[in-house]
C-alpha cells in the first residue's frame, strides 16, 4: 500500500463539505465509487464484511482490510459516518474492538448522486418545453393584469394567484432543466472541431432544430415574461410571503427548520426575472450560443468533405496506406509513388539502423514532423489552382449601366445649355444645373462674376444688385438675390440666348465673401412674383 493511499489528502482550510468531494479525483477512486454506491444503497447502516460482501455480489472483490481503510479514509473526508455496534458482544473485549458500522454522511450521498446523475455517463439532451414556457408567459401575464392596477395590498391574493405562482415556479423548473441540458449538449458539440460525421449531424440537427423553433419563441416568450415581471415587482414580496402562508410546512419554515419552496422569497422572484431578462438572460445566452455554434459546424462539415473526397491529400495518403501494408507489392508501390522525386515530404532521419532499406508503413520507425512544417504547412489539395470565375457578363451589364447613365447626363446638359435664366428645368437637368451653381458659390469673386464647374458644366454667378436670379425645377427652386446665374461650357462664352437676357442689366462688382441663396419648394411651373424680403445670406454648405 503506497503513502498516498494510507493518508487522505490534505483539507486543511476546509471545513464544509467540499472535502467530500475528494474520493472522486484519488487514483482508487473506481474501489470508493463502488462503496458508496453500496452504502447509498442500503438502508441500514453495514459492516465492513457486509459492504466487502455486498461489493462481491456486484462484481468488485475487495479484501475486509482494504475495505476497511478505504471507508476510514472515506469517514476522513466526511463521505461516511460511523457508530459502534455492541448489539452482537458477549464479552468486554468486544466492546473495546471496532464494532463500526458505516453509513453515507448527507454530503456523501449528495457527492455520489451527483456522480451518477452528472458525471457518469452520457448526458441526452432532452426536448425544450414550449409548453412550460407558454404556461409561465400566460400565467405573469394574468398576475400583471389581475395585480398591476392600484397599491399591492394582501388581501387581494385569492386562491387563483397562489395557483398561478405554483404553476409559474413549477414550469420554470421544467424549462430550465431541459435548457440548461440542451445549452450543454451544444456545447460539448460546438466546442469540437474533429468531430466524426454522426456527431457533426447530431449538431447540425441541433442547430437547426432549436435556431428556427426553440430560439424564436424563447426569445419572444422571454420578453413578454419579463415586461410581467416588471409589473410584479412591487408584489415580490407580498406573492413569496403568500406563498409561505398557503404552505403545509408554515410553521417550521418560520422556525427555520425547512426552506421554503420556490417562489416562497422574494429572492425566487427576483431570479426569475434575471432568468427571463432580454439581455443577459438564460435564454438570451442560450440565443447567443447558438449564433456562435454556427462556425463550428461550418468547420466540420468542410473538414468531412474534404477528407471524404477521392482527389484530397488524406484520402490518397491512406489509400497509400493500405497499400503497403500488402506484403507483395508494398515495396513496388511506396517506390512508384514517391521514387520519381528528389525530395520526400515529412522526411527525417530514424534512430533504428536494422530496419530495411523500405520499411512498411506501419512498422517502420517513427519520424517526428519537423516545428515548422507542423506549425505552417499548408493543407489540402495540392495541384492547379482553381480557373478565375468568369464574369464578362457582369462587366457588360455594369458598362451598360454606366454607359445609359452618361448619356442621361449628356441629355441634362444640352438642356441646361439650351435654356435662358429663368426658365423651367426637368428634374435631371436642374440638378445637373444645381451642381454646377453650387461649385460657383463656392469660389471667390473676381470682380462681377463667380465661375465653377461641375459634371461637364460651367455656371457664372452675374452680380446685379437688384433683382432675384431663378433656377426652376419641377418641385423646387433655388432664389439668388442680386444674382443671375449663367451656364455655358467650360470655357466658353454663354449662348447668344443666355447673354440676350441679360441686355441692359448693370453688372457690379460682388463685394460679398460668401453667396446668398434660399432653396424653397413650388409645385408650379409658372414663376410668381419674388419677395426677397426675408432673405438671410448665408454660407452655400448651410444653404
């Protein structure tokens, strides 16, 4: 027997129960597993030939002695408890002896259902209540309606409210249970990258399952509980008070030899509004866990395919594999397959000197990979790179596009070109023409003139220092007091038209630094007489 088996572990700075837990993680931890199940078991208290025999019937043979230090070492821990049994003794002496007789201590039993119920085995996540969760929403709701109006008071908890906090408590067990064993199952599937094809299915089925059913009505029921909830607040605890009033067991949970069932402390209550919170909530996270899971299953899937392909590096390397574990054309094969090169990959140097010109490949010595090629190595199918898509189709629709809007915009500008100041624009052409005036009133004047250009065409702002210059289009217009804009190509005079309407108009030099102008909306075409009276200058940006 070695040291670490006489000496329980060190507990020391423990004292609750955590210690308990100790028999689980020894390296005998299989022989104290089989004797607590034993004594968790048994209704009565046993000896230490009644649990060696006990173990003995259920296939665990064990001698007495080392039964006896592994529940010594168990008391140790607090798992078991023990008392003396002198009903058997005939003589003083037996009563001196270790008459004991072992039972599981409260935390033994909890420790070792815990073990069976969480550790042991595979954990089946079971299918999400909708029906509980419909159940709880329905019921808040009725209590917001029924509580939510006037002061909380006690005398309006009937019978029907107690009923319908029973159920809410009940139900949210139901569905927690089921949401916390299924929010593990995804994790367990989602944090694996090397899963086999049954268990990346398992997953996907997971996903696509609960993604389209179970998330959408968590996160809709979720927000209609915790709107209910929110009414509640105040109730908390008037309801966990009720509660404990209805009960059976009033009077020891008031003496504090029992705890109250759930939804009997206002603390219940204020966990069920974390649980059902639209942001950091239970089903909240378990939204968000499901978002995240989709790479993962990504991940495997193209993993599997890959590997599952007839042209990839795996699946020629263990059809390689195969076949030089044929005993009569392995050498033949290893030699036609990687004979032809003057370099082998993942080539290293054998520390055994007998083993053959052409070892097989499975019994041939072992060759670690080098760091680097380890570490960044490429993977995958080597060989000729994949054709660039064809997209010519694509080019030609957007030069057709972009060729139907330049002749749009060619079609705005003779437009412009063809008007005199003043006159109504289409929609196209007056913004063509507000484009250019809007480079114009950006520049600084030279004398009576402000000149810019803008898409292929020129505006110069004439100072007048009287009158309104117009620009019209279908639904607004632009108002220049003291100015006529005039459009022309760039660098080029305006047309004879555009100069014609400008005869015996007196032009001054704009002594202004920045242009005024009004933008106002008008659904006639036909020019009302201006009033600039209201008119602020101010800079083209903020116009």
């Amino acid at each position: 027997m070695s040291p670490a088996e006489e000496k329980p572990a060190a507990t020391d700075g423990v004292t609750d129960a955590r210690k308990a837990v100790g028999y689980l993680v020894r390296p005998e931890s299989s022989e104290y597993i089989a004797i607590m199940d034993v004594l968790e078991g048994s209704v009565t208290d046993l000896t230490v030939a009644e649990v060696a025999a006990a173990l003995a019937a259920s296939g665990v043979r064990l001698d007495a002695r080392l039964v006896e230090k592994r529940l010594d070492a168990l008391k140790d821990m607090g798992a078991v408890s023990f008392r003396s049994d002198t009903s058997h003794a005939r003589r003083y002496a037996e009563i001196l002896a270790r008459n004991w007789r072992y039972t599981a201590s409260p935390a033994g039993r909890h420790v070792q259902r815990f073990y069976r119920q969480v550790l042991a085995g595979t954990v089946t996540a079971r299918e999400i209540p909708i029906v509980s969760l419909s159940r709880i929403v329905s019921h808040l709701e009725q209590l917001a309606t029924a509580l939510g109006i006037g002061e909380p008071d006690a005398g309006r908890l009937d019978a029907a409210v107690l009923d319908a906090v029973s159920t809410v408590f009940t139900s949210h067990d139901d569905l927690d249970a089921a949401l916390v064993g299924a929010e593990d199952a995804l994790i367990g599937l989602a944090d694996r990258f090397d899963l086999d094809e049954e268990r990346t299915n398992d997953l996907k089925g997971l996903l696509v399952d609960y993604a389209t059913r179970v998330a959408a009505e968590l996160d809709s029921g979720s927000a209609r509980a915790a709107a209910a909830l929110v009414v509640l607040r105040p109730w908390f605890g008037l309801l966990a008070q009720a509660a404990v009033d209805a009960s059976q067991a009033r009077d020891l949970i008031a003496a504090g030899a029992l705890s109250a069932s759930r939804g009997g402390r206002a603390e219940d209550w204020e966990g069920l509004r974390a649980w059902f919170d639209t942001r950091t909530g239970r089903a909240a996270r378990f939204s968000l866990r499901l978002v995240r899971a989709l790479p993962g299953m990504h991940a495997n899937l193209r993993r599997l395919h890959s590997s599952a392909g007839t042209a990839s590096t795996r699946s020629r390397a263990l059809a390689l594999a195969r076949a030089v574990l044929t005993p009569e054309i392995g050498v033949q094969i290893f030699q036609a397959a990687v004979g032809d090169h003057s370099w082998r990959k993942l080539y290293g140097q054998a520390d055994e000197d007998d083993t053959g010109r052409n070892p097989s490949w499975r019994g041939g010595p072992q060759v670690p990979v080098p760091t680097l090629l380890r570490t960044a190595g490429r993977s995958g199918p080597r060989g000729r790179g994949a054709a660039p898509r064809d997209d010519t189709a694509a080019k030609a629709q957007v030069a057709e596009a972009r060729a139907r809007r330049q002749a749009g915009h060619q079609r705005a500008l003779a437009a412009v070109l063809a008007a005199v100041p003043g006159q109504p624009l289409d929609e196209a052409a007056a913004r063509a023409a507000l484009a250019a005036l809007m480079a114009a009133a950006r520049t600084a004047a030279n004398g009576p003139r402000r000149t810019g250009t803008s898409g292929g065409l020129a505006c110069t702002l004439v100072h007048t220092g009287s009158g309104t210059g117009i620009l019209n289009a279908p639904t607004w217009r632009v108002l220049l007091p003291g100015r006529i804009p005039l459009f022309h190509q760039p660098g080029q005079r305006p047309s004879t038209a555009a100069l014609a309407a400008l005869a015996g108009t007196t032009t001054t030099d704009d002594p202004s630094a920045h242009t005024p102008l009004r933008i106002t909306p008008h659904t006639s075409l036909n020019t009302p007489e201006v009033d600039t009276s209201d008119l602020i200058p101010r800079q083209e940006g903020a116009a």
